[in-house]
C-alpha cells in the first residue's frame, strides 16, 4: 500500500512516516525503478507504525524507541526511565500549579505585572518552548542532552534571580 494509504489507516503524517523509516524504525520494502525508490508498506508496517505512535504518546523519544526495537533490549530499564522523568515532570507541573494557585488569588493589570511576580517567586528560567542547542552534542543521548538541558535552564534560573552571567553558559546558545 502507498504513504497516503498507511496515514488514512494511521492518522500520521506523512512527514512523520518518513522520519520513522529515515530513523530506521521501519523497514518497507522498496524498489528501485526508473531513477526512483518506490516503497510498498504491508499491514505489519502499519501495526509496527501503531506501535511506535503508542510509545511516542507515553514520552519514549525516538532513539529510545529504536534501542527498545534491538534484540536483548532491556525494557524494563526504559520503562524506569520514563517514569522517573515523568515523576520529575508531575513534581513540577504540581509546583507551578501550585504557583499560580497563589498568584490567583490577587488581581493583575496585565501579563507584565504577573511575569514580575513569577521572577520574584523564582521560578523564571528558559520558556517550555525552547531548546538548547549545545553545538557538538550529536553523539549524546536523549536523556544526555535532557539533562543537559536542565543543568542549562537551572543555570538561567540562577542567572535570571542573581542578575549575573554565569561562565559555563557561554557556549550555550537557546532555539526558539
């Protein structure tokens, strides 16, 4: 069956069945006729799609993803991991509820006077939307470059409350 086919029968994108074969998640056959690759995906390459949309919805990255694939693979330790991140996740999720829970309870001109606020509790640091991109940092994992990550945005929150640069945080540099 065609791309458009294995979507329809996913809900994916066509983008992210792409990036799924180029990520060596999945292995269609293909052929290779008049200067072009066509490639025929079977039912077991839509259940195996189903299965990795399953893992992404739960938190697995896709390096994960494909460790998890190889044979002998330890799953219960990539289960372990994913919990305890989504623990830390849920820890401060419940912070920053916690947070507004108080701020809510007064009232605000506008976003400006509430973003003063939240400097003064401490709890301002990179935005959730932003990423780190730390240069040579292709040959780390996930995980590695996650909690390189956080070691980045602890530093920013130190930067932001103490007004000062810190050096280690020179070769950083923040992708929005």
């Amino acid at each position: 069956m065609k791309i458009r086919k294995v979507c329809d029968k996913t809900s994916l994108t066509e983008r992210a069945v792409r990036l799924y074969l180029e990520k060596g998640l999945l292995c269609p056959q293909s052929e290779w006729r008049q200067g072009r690759t066509y490639t025929e995906y079977s039912e077991s390459d839509v259940e195996r799609l189903r299965e990795i949309a399953a893992l992404r919805s739960v938190g697995f990255s896709l390096e994960e993803i494909g460790a998890m694939s190889q044979n002998g693979a330890d799953i219960s330790a990539f289960l372990e991991k994913r919990i305890e991140a989504l623990r830390s996740e849920s820890e401060d999720a419940a912070e920053n509820q916690a947070l507004l829970l108080r701020l809510a309870k007064q009232s605000w001109q506008d976003g400006g006077s509430l973003g003063q606020a939240i400097l003064r509790e401490g709890k301002a640091g990179a935005p959730v939307d932003c990423t780190f991109d730390f240069g040579r940092a292709d040959g780390l994992t996930q995980e590695e470059k996650q909690e390189l990550g956080k070691k980045a945005r602890r530093r920013l929150d130190l930067w932001n409350v103490a007004g000062s640069f810190s050096p280690g945080l020179q070769s950083w540099r923040l992708r929005c």
